[in-house]
C-alpha cells in the first residue's frame, strides 16, 4: 500500500477510535472515573498533606486519555508489549496529572483553570503517546530511527 493510502487508514482508524472512546467516555467512562477519584484521591490527598483538596475540581480536562489511548492503538509498528506498557504507564501518568490538576483549584481564586496547567493538560497525552510510541515515531522523522540524516535519493545521486 501507498505511504499516503497507509496514513489515510491511520488518520481513519484514530478518528474510528477516538469516537468510539468518546461515546464511552460520555455514556459510562466520565462517571465511573469520577466515583473511583472520589474514593481514591482524598487518601491520596491527605497522604501530601492536602486534604482540603477538591475532587473532580476540573472534570472536564479529565477526557485527555481519550486520544492518548486513541493513538497508543493505532500507531502502526508499536509492538504489543511496548503499546501494553506505553497504555499501563500513560494512563497512570495521566491519572496522577488529574490528581495535581485538582490541586490547582486552590490558587485559582474564579475556579477557572490557570493556563499553564490548562496547556499541560491539553499537551500531555500527546507527549505520553511520543514517549511511549518512540520507537514506531522515530522511524517517521526524517532519518528513520537510524539518526541518519540523508534519503535514500540523495545517496544514490
């Protein structure tokens, strides 16, 4: 299959993916995470010393796992292993992200997210899925995962 026929699939299968997650996030997902912070994050929070802490604070940043583990399934030449890894390490890494977000509210005096934890949060799933898929990313970059700089048509000229 053509280079560009191959990345149309992929860009298909993520949206494919990414609606399906959505659609579960919307009807079941958002709650059932929301009841297991309620019961997981304020021993978490007394634990650092922050036991006043709001729960669910900024639920609605809470969705960025959705192209994070939209792109882990979809990335093509991820083996199992490192997309099984890359999904257990990203989502807790998320979850622990989530747990900090809340923290924010604090300093926030309208309850309106601050910008930079509202830009981390935005970016974050994508620089998880880059850590995560380097191996299957690096070999897109101009070089290939070798580091080599030059193509294959320059090397023939």
């Amino acid at each position: 299959m053509k280079p560009f026929g191959r990345a149309a699939l992929v860009v298909l299968a993520f949206a494919v993916v990414t609606i399906a997650l959505t659609w579960i996030w919307g009807e079941w997902g958002r709650v059932a995470y929301g009841n297991f912070l309620k019961q997981v994050a304020p021993p978490i929070y007394d634990l650092i010393g922050f036991g006043d802490a709001r729960v669910g604070a900024y639920r609605q940043r809470y969705i960025n796992f959705v192209p994070f583990v939209g792109l882990i399934l979809v990335t093509p030449g991820l083996g199992w292993r490192r997309r099984a890894l890359g999904l257990a390490c990203g989502l807790f890494a998320l979850f622990v992200w989530h747990l900090a977000l809340n923290l924010t509210e604090a300093w926030s005096p309208k309850r309106h997210l601050p910008f930079v934890p509202s830009l981390v949060s935005d970016a974050l799933p994508f620089v998880l899925w880059v850590v995560a898929a380097w191996p299957a990313v690096a070999g897109w970059l101009p070089g290939g995962a070798s580091g080599e700089t030059t193509s294959s048509a320059d090397r023939e000229s």
